[in-house]
C-alpha cells in the first residue's frame, strides 16, 4: 500500500515538473514583441520567421532586431534586400528593449516552434476537464464506500445482538420507529415547523433578492474573443481597445477598425482564430488573401452581446471611475486577463456600489478640483471617501 | 367672518346653483355596469386571474434579458460613445431665424440651443427648439410621390428623367418660396433666369410684412427690415407692434432686456395694443385702442413732433389719449436719438409715416441701424396676387412650390383652386404632405434643416452656414440640389456652396473650416445704404386715411408660438401654455369682459376645476368662420376681439390636425385687421379649454414683489422689504427663525438660480428647453384638462387688480360706513383683474428649498437633499404617495399618471420609434406612478464637475448651464455656485432687489428673484 502511494507522489511531481518546463519565456517575449508584425509560418507586415536561424547569421539577427535602420543606413546588402523586399517599412527599434539573452530566447522558441509542437493551451484544457471528472467520479466513490461501511456496520450489530439474544431490528423497522415516537414529540414538531418557515424564507428570500441579479452572467458572443490571450498573454492594455472609458461614460466595445489595427497582418490564431478572425474580415469586408478592403461591400455589424447592464435609472460613468477616480479595470470587472470567455463579476447591485463609495478614497490631494474644498472633512480625518463628498446622494446616480 | 375664494370672475358675478354643486352631472354608474354586461367575475375567476398574473411576473421578470451591443464597425473620429458633440448651424425656415447650436449624442440631434458666440441672431425661441421633433416626425414624407399617375414611392432619378415640364418654354415656370436669405440659393436662380429666362421666383410669407419691406425700400432704398436695437433705446412707444413677440420674429428682447435694469438708465416702453400682447404685457404702460385707432395714435403723435420742428402736419383725426399723446410726443422729443417708436400695420403710407417720424427724432443710424438691415422676410403680396392671376391667364408652364402651404394660409381658396388648375405641371418641395399637396402633381420629400447644407445672408454684413448634423433620413433632397438639377449642373450642393463661399464672400485669408465650426461670418463687404428720404408728405397725408375705417367691432389676427402653423404637428408647442391666456391646445376669440357681458358670453369655471368657454361664429360679408371658442381676456379692447394664427391645421400629423380655428380665412389681401365683424353665438354645449392657470391675481400676497423706478431710486430695498415674523422673542426676520437644523454648505458647491423679474418677457423659450432636456412627457388636452401638466418649469402669469389689500384696508377703516367694503367683497374685488391690468410673469420650477416640506413627508425618503443645495428626486425610490406634492408650497411637483411612452392614449412623440430617437439618453424617461420634478438639470451639474475633475481644475462659473437658462437669451437667469465669491450668481444674491419666493413659509428656497421694477415716470 505504502509503495502505491508513493509512485503516485512520485508521477505528481513529475508532472508538475513537466509544466514548468514548458512555461517558455521566449514564447511569452515572442508574443509581446513580435507577433504583431511577424508570425512563423505566415508573412504579415514582416516575413515569416520559420528558418530565420538558417538564412542569418546569429551575431547579424541580434543587429538587426536591435537597431535595423541603422544597419540599412550602414549599407548592409542583407539587410538592405529586406527593407526593399517589405516596401520600404522599417522594422521597430528593439535596442534597449531587448537584450541579447531576451532575442537569442526569442529565436530558440522559433526554433522550438518550427517543428511544430505548439498548443500547450488546449493540452491544459483538457486536463483541468479531466480532473473535473476525476473528482466527480471520486465523490461518488466515496458515498457508495460510506454506504457500504453503513451496511457492514449495521449487519455486524444485528449479528452481536442476536449473539446476545438481544431484539434484532432492520433499518427501516428502526427508522420507522423513530419517526413515529417524533411525530408525537410536540416540541419537536414545532421546531421542525420553524425551521421549514426558517428555510423557506431564507430561500425566499435570497431568491427575491437575486431577481435581475446577474453576476457570473457568461452569455455565448457572437465571436469567440478571448480576453486571456489579448489582455493577459499579449498584455495589451484596457484602454488600447476601450479607450472611451476614459473619455466617456461608456468603456465602449470597440469597433471593428480598432481590431484590424493588429487583425490587417494578423489572421490565425491558436485554437479556432481562423475561423474567428475571419468573422471580423466577414463584417467590415476585408479579404485577408487580397489584403485589401472590399470595395462597396454591405458591412455586417457585430452584434456582441452585452453583459454588463445597469438598468436605465441609474447613471454609471466609466471615466469618472477610471480617469478621475484611478480605479483598476479588474476592480469591478474581475481578472478579465484571465477570462477566456468574459462573465459578470461583480453583482452590479446598489450595495455594492455603496460599499465601495464608502471605503473608497477619492482622488483628493492630487485633484486640483478639490482646491479649498471640503477643508473640512479634510481636517477631520487624512481618508476622505466618495461618501464624504455625497457619494451616497441619490441624485449623483439617478436623475 | 369666514373667508370666501373665488376661483374666477364668473364665480363672483353670480350665485349660479350649478358652483355649489359638487358634481356636474351625476355619474352614470347605471350605465358603465350596464355596458360591461358580465360584471359578475365570481371568487373563483379572481383568483385565477391573480394567480395567472402573479405566476406571469413571476416567470417574467426571472429572465435574463438579452441585450445586444453594437458598435461601429468603423467608428467616426469625433463621436465618441456617451459624449455630446455640438455643431453650429443655422434655422432659417422662412418664418424665424436663428444661428443655432445643435448637440448630437451618437450622431442623433437631441437639442437646439441658441448659438451664443454670433453675437447676433441666435435666439432660439420655442418653435425653433421644437423644430427639432419635425426630424423626428414619422409624418414625414419618405419617398417621393407622383400624384398624376396615382404612383406613390417614385424614385428621385424617375422624377428627373421623365421631367413633364419644359423650362425654356415660352410660358413661365414659377419657384414659389418661403422667404431665404441664401446668397448661394440666389446665385442658382440667377444661373436658373440666364440659362432660362422664363424662370421667375416668388416670394410667399405666410403672414406678410410686405408692406414694411416697401416702405423700407421706399425710405433706404432696399427692400428689409429695420433692424431696431433697443439696447439703445431710453424711450420705447410701440403702436400694436408685439416686438417681444412674434413681431419680425427677430430677437428684440435680448437687447430691450439689456435696458430694463434699475440701477443703469432704465428704459421706458409705452404700449398702444388692442389685444394682449407679450409686449404690451412687459411694458411700463398700456393704452388700449382699437386697431383703427392706430392711425390717429400715429398721425397725431407725429404731428406734435413736426410742429416742434416745423415740418408739415398731417390730416389727423382726434383720439382718447390725445392728452397722454402729448406728454409722450414732449418725451419723445427730449431723448431725441434715444428712442424709438414702432407701429404694426400692413399699411405702406403707416410705416412711411413712422420712419419719417424716427427721422425727425434723430433715431436713425441711433436706435434704428441702417447700415445692418435684416434680409430674414423677402414676402411681396403684390408679385404674388400677379402670379395668382397669371396662373388663371394659363401663363404659368410650371409651378414648384417650395415650403408653401397656400392651401393653408391663404384666404382665397376657390382663386387658388381654380388657377392651380391651370397649371400644367406642379412639384411641391415638402418635409411631409400638407393641406395643399392634394393640388399638386409631384410631391418631393425636402431634407430637414439638421439634414441639409445651405447659408443665408440675414443682415447686411453677416452670413451663415447651415450644416448637415445627421444623414438623411428618407429619400429626401434639398432645395438647393433640386435646382441645381433642374439648371442640370452635375455639382452637389455642398460642392457648390463651399466654392462659392470661397469665391465670393470669404476673404482669401479665411478659413472655411474655421466659419463652418463657428456657423457666422461677419463680412466687411457691406451693401452700401443711402437714406433715400423722398416721402411725399402731401401724399402720404391724403392716402393714410383709405385703408383705415371704423367699422364697428374689430377682428385682429395675431400670431401666438405657433407661428405661421407650420410646426403646429410637433406637440411640444401645442402643449406650451400661451404666456398670456395660460391655455394650451386651442386658439381662441379673445374679447373683453365687457363686450362679453354685452353679447351675453360667458366663461365659467366647470364642476371639474376647469375653464369652459361659450362658442361663437364670426361673420363679415362671405366670410364666416363658426366654432371658435371664447375666452374673456383682462385688458383687451372692447370695441374688437382677436384670433391668432397657426390652428386649424387640417392635414399637418396626429398632433396637430384640428385643433382651434383657422385664422387665415380672415387674412384678406394679408392684412390682419378687419372691421365690421358679426359674432354670432351658438348655442352647442360650452367648449372646454385645458388651461393651467386659472387664478388671474396674486391676491394680496407679495408672490412677484413690484416696485416703481421712482420708489427704488429713493429706497433699493422697495417693494421687497425684510419679512419678519413674530416669535416669543419678538419680530424676527424669516432667516432666522427655522425648526429645522440647517445644512453645512461652507465647503463645495451650493447651486443656486436667480431669476430677474425686470428682464424676463414671458416669452416661454425656457419651458420649451426644459421639456426638450429632460424628456418631459407631453400629456395633451384632456390630461392638461385635469390639470395633469407635465411641465417641470411653468411661467406664472398675474394681473393687477383695481383692488389691493391697503386700498381696501383704509376703506375699511374710513369714517363713512357706506364705504365698507367688508372682507368678503374685498377677496372677490381683489381676484378681478383690472379693466387694463399690469401683468407680470413669473418662472416657476422647483426651488430646492434647504428646509424642504417635500424631504420631509416623503414615507420612502424618495427626496433628499445633496451636499450642493439640490432637492434630489429619486425615481425608482418613489411608491407615488404624492404627499411631497401637496406638501409643496411652489405646487412644482409633477406625478405621472400614466406611462406616457409606448402607451396609445398618449399618442405623441414617445409612442412613436421615429418620435423617441429626440430622448435625452442622460435623463431617465419616468414610468407611471412616480413624482418629478424640476432636477436643475443635475445631468449637466454633474458633467460640469466631471469635466473640470478630468482636467484638473476647479469648476469655473460658467461651466454649468441648466436648460432653461440656456435658453433664455435675455439673461434674466443667472445659474452658478454661490460659494464661488466670484460668481455672477453670488453677486446677483447680495442684490437688494432679490428675494425667495413665499419666503415667510421658511423654505429656503436656492432659487430667488429680483423685484420687478417699472419705468412709470411721467406717465402714469
């Protein structure tokens, strides 16, 4: 028994072991740096990188990724052939950036890549439902172990009773028993009467409560958009694509020419990117081949499906929150960089925006707005919160 | 004694058993039972239903609602989501003219505001700001119609192609036009008369200044309006003209308010008026004539002043005021240069007259600028009855009638009828059909003004640009496009426009971009005026006399909000109360009491709490115009009645078709008065008006603190004297006595309005902006009938009355009993407006009392004071109590009895998808069941605070607008913070004139007035 645990404990490790390894950092600077110009396999805006170890000198690819306009301008033929090859289009200047280890790490994953191992993604998916199942399959386990252990126990007790010529019962005869002597029990029977009223009225309750309560509301969009890949592997910042949040009352869901600002050069992706990037080319016209806009074309408008609804009395202003307030995205949207499909975080209730009016500080010291104001309140205390200023007013929300 | 009120003059004049009945009619309960047979739902029906429905609701409201998103695909680079864009344009539709300022949300105009930086033309009055829903208007037509072929839905190109016209035949073809300032639009019809000679155009104003624009022409030598500049003016004396009013329709109030103020040379404004005018409600003293008697106020008053300056008198005739003529010819003489006068007559030889006498007074180039005249009417009656004759003659190949509905406004309908057929071929360019598209051939959709390019020219010196601020809507074009078609040059207008500005009225230096952002232009290139002078005295004093007879009982035809009736489908205005009457959704015959009592025709308050007026028909010779309700009006003439324009639309939308009389009958050879009426009364059950305002007087109490000039030179604090109370510890002042602990405001913001009695007019542009901002609904005219308005800002009107509290104190008090008036008889004298009453006006909207009895009654805290001063109203909270309402003493508070969107009893722009596309999107649109009330527009307070917090400042005084001081051009409300010591705001509060409205009732409201003071020196 005690060696079967072991190689248990022994494969666990291994495993974890393995994971780690496969965490590359090349992978990771790669997608940063690079992907949005370059992809391995494919031609965007620069060439394909596949090879790209055999066709250069190392020593050259760390000048060139360093600083390639000054090796163009130094009259290098190599480099002057790509230049003229991409239309003239220099590539960025990575000097400062990039170290050395940083690029030779870079094309190491390039290399690791070409033999086309990649998709460790979907790999880990895969595990994480499998050990969904496992623990599924162990509950079930375990209560059909308990109920086994009930019958041996029980069978065990009638026999010792009967050994000690003692009155055997059955189980059911027992609980019949027992609930009958109860039914007489008026005590018991009104406490029992409690609890139900209790029960129901908590449920009802709760129930009542969460009415147009909509927290980890994860509807299916119209594209398969992964947040973890955008916001969390490529670390593209929120305001990239929702710039309005800070301008505007709306975080805006961006339009379809914000995504083709990478999506032009960029149009595979890891699991199903092709088919869904292709639904972006297929509403604003674009033909990936081509690369080129289709002329005239009857653009087909994305119809996302929205998530975050606040009902119409209240007036919530995303730049007040981001801009004025310097609040995080993640504050009240959750860890989007991790989400692959994005669900409702928050509950979106009245409490709990006034929770956080009540402990949240405002922007007070570095807000000229707040010149000679509320010298009061500032006196009192260092923390002056939303509440302070009238942050629970109803009319600063609903009018 | 008990005391006893009287809700109006009828009350008081008799002891009718019907007002002391509680019921009208007793309710028939009979017969609603009877109509629903099955009344009888058993126990068991009931509590399916209940069950049903609450298991319904249930499911219902557990649901999770899907909600799409959709964003540009590619979005414009200036909008950006949630953000309000503002474009300057221009409004010019022939009847009113503004340089405005529209703000668009996600590319849909929401609101039209006067555009402040033109510093000239810009007051965006009520119909302007309404002009916005005719957008909106799912009237609108949608493609063009041929009516010949019975083919509706015709493409444009169809219309184009097979063009049944020829214009270079050698019969006419006419473009018959509202009136347009466009130098562009000119240079197209120029090309137009070169390439073909038989193109004519013809102006058509719907009420016409024909004959001031040819007296013009005659005096200066080009056909315009006198541009009047009363911020010049010290002494006023209007004869009828209602210049505050509809009269030129120009903004004359902004600079007339400029010289009401008190402390800095006020004016003085003498009214002579038949009617009760806006004007003659705002002036410092009225004379009532009839609309004859114009000519001897004229004649005589000039005669007075050409003897002191030894020019030729003229033939005149004795009138009342002669002795007061005198007084005011002697002032009129001392400020020489200082004044002017000013007389509303379609009569030439008239406004001759009063140039010259302008002329004599030294007025011109003074108070009347000849330099800058105003191009906005271009109407000639002369040219147009030419046409009309023409057209029966058969002369006329082709009629295309642009923005013209004869078949509405003009008197003569079988002329029409009978030579529109011998027309070949007729196009009508048209936002939506109208009364005369049944005549016409070709029905083209024409782009709304937030649709379309264009310019105009109103004054000498100053161009405009109108700019498209949305797409489109409908297959629609515009004029300009239409022309250049038909002159078959293949440049769109915008094209066109933009290289004629360059070629001809920018400077080489200017920057086209730079005038389109700002939506004016002043050029120094001027038309050069000469005063011409070459009036005919001898002439003039034979003619002045023909046209003026009198002939018994006067009708005079005047124009209220609704203009001209081309607006009259948009329900904002029907439902704007006449600043006068106080009456919405109705024209009427105004008359005096007297001659109401003469005629046997009465007004009466009905069981209901509501104003029923008796119905006449009026008759002179042929013309007959039956049904027009009555309405006895203090102050009017009583030798005439009076009837405004713009009713009895007959195919203008849901909203407007039938409602009042249409007054155009009347307008014979466009001339708005005529004698020798006949009143006729019917004897049909009485017509109900919807009123919201039926008390005429203020009743003894200090609501609009007045004061004269006189008395506030010698004391600032007249008329608005400390209240104090008396308490335990003696007379206190109101400030200082409150039950309840007062609010900290000595840190942020403490919001606060002032409201200048002196400078408002009355004029309603305020209410308008107000409905329009935060989506107030409108309830029509059965629901005003209950006295269910919506309006979160109403401007009080009162009159004075022959009886005051002192008056009828020291004839109490007087030794002779016989004079006892006693306290009965003094309430119903003191409700009695006076035979000419003075008349003040009053903006009322919630006061956002710091001890407020609304806070304070609420059971669901639904209402609650900010940190900032503001009675905050939280709709959602609200379960519909309505004690806040009654505990209001400002009676401000608004409930909604209904859902007033989506809802076919309503059915006005918010039951219409077209119609809810104008909704603010920052203000909630209210359901049933809930108070509202006047917010000051926190949605722009907020925005204000915002926007200064983004940038890193404090917020400056100014950064806030609220709706209703927006829009108010004379600058008689003043917003801001009074914590900010430099505001504008916390100036006007440390003024002696200002005070709180009720102030002894201990609210302590953050809005106040200021005492209205009135300029009666020398002539009361």
């Amino acid at each position: 028994m005690k060696h079967i645990l072991n190689i248990f404990l022994f494969l666990f490790f291994l495993h974890s072991i393995n994971l780690h390894a496969e965490d590359n950092q090349g992978e990771s600077l790669f997608k940063q740096h690079c992907a949005s110009c370059h992809g391995i396999n494919t031609k965007l805006i620069g060439p394909a990188l596949k090879d790209i170890h055999l066709k250069y000198d190392r020593d050259w690819l760390y000048n060139w990724i360093k600083n390639s306009p000054a090796m163009i301008n130094s009259g290098d033929e190599q480099a002057i052939a790509i230049y003229e090859e991409y239309n003239k289009s220099p590539m960025n200047v990575f000097e400062g950036i990039l170290s050395t280890e940083d690029i030779e790490k870079i094309l190491l994953y390039v290399e690791s890549s070409d033999s086309g191992q990649n998709n460790s993604s979907l790999g880990h998916q895969t595990g994480e439902e499998e050990n969904d199942n496992k623990s599924i399959m162990f509950l079930i386990m375990m209560i059909m172990i308990f109920g086994l252990l009930i019958f041996i126990l029980d069978n065990v007790k009638n026999t010792l009773k009967s050994v000690a010529k003692e009155e055997t019962e059955t189980i059911p005869q027992f609980l019949y028993k027992t609930s009958l002597m109860l039914s007489k029990n008026k005590k018991f029977l009104f406490m029992t009467f409690l609890l139900f009223i209790v029960l129901i009225t908590n449920a009802a309750w709760h129930g009542m409560s969460s009415v147009g309560v909509y927290d980890k509301y994860q509807p299916e969009q119209p594209i398969k958009f992964s947040h973890k890949i955008h916001a969390g592997d490529n670390g593209i910042d929120c305001n990239y694509c929702h710039h309005t949040a800070r301008e505007s009352k709306h975080a805006g869901i961006p339009s379809a020419n914000v995504c083709m600002n990478c999506h032009t050069f960029i149009n595979e992706g890891s699991i199903d990117g092709d088919k869904e990037i292709g639904k972006i080319y297929e509403a604003i016209g674009f033909d990936p081949v081509s690369r080129t806009y289709i002329e005239n074309y009857k653009t087909k408008p994305i119809k996302w499906i929205r998530i975050h609804n606040l009902p119409d009395l209240a007036y919530f202003n995303h730049s007040q929150h981001v801009n004025v307030g310097k609040l995080e995205c993640q504050t009240c949207h959750g860890p989007v960089e991790t989400m692959d499909e994005v669900y409702q975080f928050s509950d979106l209730t009245m409490g709990w925006c006034i929770d956080c009016h009540r402990t949240q500080d405002v922007q007070y010291d570095e807000n000229k707005y707040y010149e000679n104001h509320l010298t009061k309140i500032n006196n009192k205390s260092k923390h002056v919160h939303v509440e302070d200023i009238g942050g629970l007013e109803c009319g600063k929300c609903h009018y | 004694m008990k005391k006893k009120y009287w809700k109006s003059i009828e009350q008081t004049k008799n002891n009718n058993l019907e007002l002391h009945k509680e019921f009208a009619d007793k309710i028939p309960i009979e017969k609603i039972i009877d109509n629903k047979n099955n009344f009888t739902a058993s126990r068991r029906d009931f509590l399916k239903l209940v069950g049903f429905s609450t298991v319904a609701a249930t499911i219902t409201s557990c649901e999770t609602p899907i909600t799409e998103s959709v964003p540009y695909l590619v979005k414009p680079e200036e909008i950006t989501p949630g953000n309000a864009n503002y474009y300057a344009t221009t409004f010019d539709d022939g009847y009113d003219f503004a340089s405005v300022l529209i703000k668009t949300r996600e590319g849909r105009p929401i609101k039209i505001d006067p555009n402040y930086e033109a510093r000239s033309l810009y007051d965006a009055n009520s119909r302007i700001q309404s002009s916005l829903l005719s957008l909106y208007d799912s009237y609108r037509l949608k493609s063009p119609v041929n009516q010949k072929s019975k083919e509706l839905n015709i493409s444009l190109e169809d219309y184009f192609r097979n063009l049944n016209f020829d214009l270079s035949s050698n019969k006419k073809t006419v473009f018959l036009t509202s009136s347009f300032t466009s130098p562009s639009l000119n240079n197209i019809i120029k090309d137009l008369k070169l390439k073909y000679p038989n193109f004519e155009i013809i102006f058509y104003d719907p009420i016409s200044y024909s004959g001031l624009l040819d007296s013009y022409d005659e005096m200066f030598g080009v056909r315009a309006l006198p541009n009047y500049r009363f911020e010049k003016a010290d002494f006023i004396i209007s004869i009828g003209a209602d210049f505050l009013g509809e009269w030129l329709n120009f903004d004359h109030s902004e600079g007339y308010a400029s010289k009401r103020d008190p402390d800095n040379k006020m004016s003085q404004h003498i009214h002579f008026e038949s009617n009760m005018s806006l004007s003659g409600s705002n002036a410092d003293k009225r004379y009532i004539i009839k609309p004859s008697e114009k000519v001897s106020v004229l004649t005589n008053l000039y005669n007075i002043i050409a003897k002191s300056f030894g020019e030729k008198q003229i033939n005149s005739q004795s009138c009342k005021y002669d002795a007061e003529i005198k007084l005011l010819a002697a002032k009129l003489i001392r400020s020489k240069g200082k004044s002017i006068v000013l007389i509303d007559s379609s009569d030439k030889n008239l406004q001759n007259l009063c140039f010259k006498l302008n002329m004599l007074l030294g007025n011109i180039n003074k108070t009347i600028n000849i330099a800058e005249p105003l191009f906005i009417k271009k109407g000639d009656d002369n040219k147009f009855n030419i046409l009309l004759n023409e057209m029966l003659e058969g002369k006329v190949e082709s009629l295309i009638i642009n923005d013209v509905n004869l078949f509405y406004n003009f008197y003569d309908q079988n002329k029409l009828k009978k030579s529109f057929k011998k027309v070949n071929v007729i196009t009508q360019l048209t936002l939506k059909e109208n009364e005369t598209s049944p005549f016409v051939n070709y029905i083209i959709p024409k782009n709304h003004f937030l649709e379309s390019w264009g310019d105009s020219n109103p004054k000498n010196g100053m161009y405009t640009l109108r700019q498209p601020v949305i797409n489109p809507l409908f297959d629609s074009i515009q004029v300009e496009d239409f022309l250049l078609k038909l002159l078959g040059n293949s440049k769109n207008y915008k094209d066109y426009l933009k290289s004629f500005w360059k070629k001809s009225i920018l400077q080489s230096t200017t920057n086209w971009n730079q005038v389109l952002h700002d939506g004016f232009y002043f050029s120094k290139q001027k038309l050069i005026i000469n005063i011409k002078n070459n009036l005919d005295i001898n002439y003039t004093s034979k003619n002045i006399w023909l046209n003026h007879s009198d002939g018994g009982l006067e009708l005079l035809l005047f124009a209220n909000h609704l203009g001209d009736g081309k607006m009259a489908n948009i329900p904002w205005l029907q439902e704007l109360p006449d600043p006068i009457n106080r009456t919405c959704w109705d024209n009427y015959l105004c008359i005096s009491k007297n001659l109401a009592d003469n005629l046997g025709l009465k007004n009466k308050i009905s069981a209901d709490g509501q104003l029923d007026g008796d119905i006449v028909t009026i008759k002179s010779g042929k013309l007959e115009l039956s049904n027009i309700p009555v309405f006895i009006q203090p102050g009017h003439s009583d030798d005439t009645v009076s009837l405004s324009f713009g009713y009895g639309r007959t195919k203008s939308g849901k909203s407007g078709d039938n409602v009042g009389v249409n007054a155009f009958i009347f307008y014979k050879n466009f001339i708005s008065e005529y004698s020798g009426i006949e009143i006729i009364k019917q004897e049909t059950s009485p017509h109900k008006f919807a009123s919201v305002q039926l008390a005429h007087t203020m009743m003894g109490r200090d609501i609009v603190k007045e004061a004269t000039l006189k008395e506030y030179k010698k004391d600032k604090f007249a008329g608005n004297h400390p209240e104090n109370l008396h308490t335990p510890e003696g007379m206190k002042h109101v400030e200082n006595i409150s039950l309840w602990k007062q609010h900290d405001y000595n840190d942020g913001h403490l919001w606060n309005l002032a409201i200048d009695l002196n400078k408002c007019t009355g004029c309603g542009a305020c209410v308008t902006a107000c409905h329009i901002e935060n989506n107030v609904p409108v309830v029509g005219k059965s629901e005003i009938r209950k006295h269910r308005d919506m309006h979160w800002l109403r401007i009080d009107r009162y009159y004075s009355s022959d009886m005051t509290m002192e008056k009828a104190e020291s004839l109490n008090e007087d030794d002779n009993p016989n004079n006892d008036i006693g306290l009965v008889k003094k309430y119903k004298l003191m409700e009695e407006p006076s035979q000419n009453p003075e008349v003040v006006f009053q903006p009322v909207m919630c006061q956002h009392c710091n001890n407020a009895p609304c806070e304070t009654v609420c059971p669901v805290a639904a209402t609650s004071h900010s940190k900032e001063g503001l009675n905050h109203m939280a709709y959602n909270r609200c379960v519909g109590t309505r004690y806040c309402a009654n505990n209001c003493p400002y009676k401000v508070r608004r409930f909604n009895w209904f859902n007033y969107k989506d809802n076919d009893d309503f059915d006005f722009n918010m039951n219409d998808d077209l119609g809810k596309l104008v909704l603010n999107p920052d203000v909630t649109v209210r359901a049933r069941g809930v108070m509202e009330k006047c917010s000051f527009c926190i949605q722009n307070i907020q925005k204000a605070k915002l926007d200064a917090k983004k940038e890193n400042r404090k917020v400056k005084d100014g950064d806030v607008k609220i709706a209703c001081e927006n829009a108010c051009t004379t600058g008689a409300m003043v917003f801001g913070d009074v914590n900010d010591k430099s505001s504008k705001v916390h100036k006007e509060k440390q003024h002696e004139r200002s005070y709180n409205l009720l102030a002894s009732v201990g609210t302590r409201p953050n809005v106040f007035y200021k005492t209205k003071i009135r300029n009666k020196k020398d002539v009361s």
